[in-house]
C-alpha cells in the first residue's frame, strides 16, 4: 500500500514534531539531521516555552478548584476546560518534539497513543472555543434566560459531547487500520500519522469531517458576534459588559483561525520545503512554533487577564505564592539560663 506524500499528508503533527527533514516514499524515510547546536537550541526554547506555560495553566487550574464561584459558573467550566486541553496539547507535542531527537523510530502501538491523543486535542480547541462564543452570546442577547439555559449539568454534558465528537475520527482510524493493515501495530516506524495509519480513504475521511466541523465552528462564531454586535449598537448606554463579549468573541475568532493553521500547515510547509530545501528544519520549527506554542498563549491572555472577577483572585493567587517563595520562618533558640 503506498504511503501518501508530504504534501497530502492529513497530520501536521509528524511534520511539524520531526527533528529531520524527510521525504515519505513507499515505505521509506530520507533523512537528513539537524546539527548538535540547532537540536539543543531548538529543544531548550522548546521547554522554555513549555515550562512558562506550564506554570501559568496550573496556576489558573489552581485558582478555578480553590474558589467555589468558578466552578459554580458555566463560563468558567469552558475556560478551565480549554485551558486543560491546552496544557495536555502543549505537554504532548512538546514531548514528542524532545523525544524525536533521543528515539528514531518507535513501536507502532505507542505511536498510535500519541497520535490520537494528540489529533482529540488539537480538534477539540475549536469546539471549546464554540461553546464558549454561544454560551457569551446568551449571556448578552438572552440575560433573562441565562440561568436555565445555561446550567453546570447541560456544560458538562456539552464537554462530553466535544470529546465524543473529537475522539470518534481517530478511533475510526484506528478501527480501519485495525481491519486493513493490522501488520503495521507490530513495527517500530517513524511516529508519523500517515506512516501510521496508510489508508486513502483515511486521509478523505478526515478531510471531511475537517471540513465540515471547522465550518460549523467559524459560522457559530460569525453568528454569535454579529449578534453581539446588533445588541451593543441597540444598547442606548453602551454596556461595558456588552463590549468585552464582543471582543471576547472576536478573540476567539483569531483563536479559530490560529486553530485551523493546523490543517492546512501540511501543505503550504510542503511548498516551502520544495522551494527552499536547505532550509527545511529551520521552517518546520517556525511552523511549529506558529501552529502549537503561539495559540497557547491566547487563553490565559482571553481571560486570566482581560476577565476582572478571575484576574482578581489569580493574582491574590500569585502574589500569596509570591510571599511564601521568600518568607523567612522563624525559630526559638533554646538559651541556657
């Protein structure tokens, strides 16, 4: 069965997560390594970045479970939502970056974990950020029936639904797979999604369901702001509260577009490649860069900062960190008299 090329390939993740540049043929890899220098630099800014984010999503997570207000309330339940998928994405991607430098190939069963834990949580940022854009929608247009639409059991239902959504095309891959090339889960491969899972009718199947769910999410965001945008112009006094869901909303809008750069990454990273071949590691990284560390830090800016009720008490967090890092304890000194 032939193997699709860089080009058609539906996973960014092995393009992007790659050490090498590469050329997938029928069953092959052409490599050509990164130098000792770029490797440790490229890794090392790398955990930097995870790091720093790190610190910041487990300090939100941290401020949402210590105060009852938050997850008491079906905006915040999103967010901290959004931002655990964030930090499980961000871990992964960073990990496999790391480890793709120590191991060449690896066994096709753990390949497969990683892949389709990698592919629910890339397609899940933009279903989170749908239901967030709604649930703003009914807070501005439909105040009055705020409380009864928008209750923790119906959140917690629609974040069960995002996860069946978006586990059910890697599951499917791997149901067909299964079927048709079983062989595959007994090698060590390059951790590649089109090494892994070789099917077209993969690639066409997934190519539509992309299709299909990013339109629905960037149309619920159109809808949701213009909304917005006709009840801020008829508000005669110009709610404030109005105003940040609409920005809010448009924020999201950018996330959505930062998002989708991951379906289509494959391809224009392919024509890059082709047109400037030496410089292959160098665009990968800066693809990677763009595409899984830059979008993580628009959550904590969307509401860790721009939300006043959560900035208030993450930074009461923050700073009472702060003051235990440098508190001195004192001790009694035993004097003989």
């Amino acid at each position: 069965m032939s193997v699709m090329n860089n080009s058609t390939s539906y996973s960014p993740l092995g393009l992007l997560l790659s050490n090498t540049s590469s050329t997938l043929t029928e069953g092959a890899v052409a490599v050509s390594k990164d130098s000792f220098s770029n490797a440790l630099t490229k890794n090392i800014m790398a955990m930097l970045v995870w790091l720093a984010l790190s610190v910041i999503n487990s300090s939100m997570v941290h401020t949402f479970l210590r105060h009852s207000l938050f997850y008491e309330n079906p905006r915040y339940i999103m967010f901290i939502s959004m931002v655990i998928n964030d930090a499980l994405q961000l871990t992964l991607v960073t990990a496999l970056y790391v480890v793709s430098y120590i191991f060449r190939r690896i066994h096709a069963s753990v390949c497969c974990f990683l892949i389709m834990t990698a592919v629910l949580t890339t397609r899940s940022t933009p279903l989170i950020l749908a239901g967030m854009a709604v649930e703003r929608y009914i807070s501005i247009c439909y105040p009055l029936h705020y409380s009864q639409m928008c209750t923790i059991p119906r959140t917690l239902l629609l974040i069960c639904v995002i996860l069946i959504l978006t586990a059910t095309p890697p599951v499917t891959d791997l149901l067909i797979t299964t079927v048709k090339d079983p062989s595959v889960f007994h090698t060590t491969i390059f951790c590649d999604h089109s090494l892994l899972f070789r099917d077209r009718s993969i690639y066409y199947k997934n190519c539509v369901f992309d299709g299909t769910y990013l339109s629905f999410v960037a149309l619920t965001l159109l809808y949701t702001y213009c909304k917005i945008m006709v009840t801020a112009q008829a508000a005669s006094t110009g709610l404030a509260s109005v105003k940040r869901a609409r920005n809010t909303v448009l924020l999201h809008g950018v996330q959505l577009l930062l998002c989708m750069l991951a379906f289509v990454v494959p391809s224009l990273q392919a024509a890059l490649i082709s047109l400037f071949p030496r410089l292959s590691l160098e665009i990968r990284y800066i693809f990677f860069l763009l595409v899984y560390i830059i979008p993580r830090f628009l959550s904590p800016v969307i509401y860790g900062f721009r939300d006043e009720l959560f900035r208030k008490y993450w930074t009461r967090y923050l700073a009472c960190r702060g003051h235990s890092i440098i508190r001195v304890r004192p001790f009694l000194l035993k004097v003989n008299l």
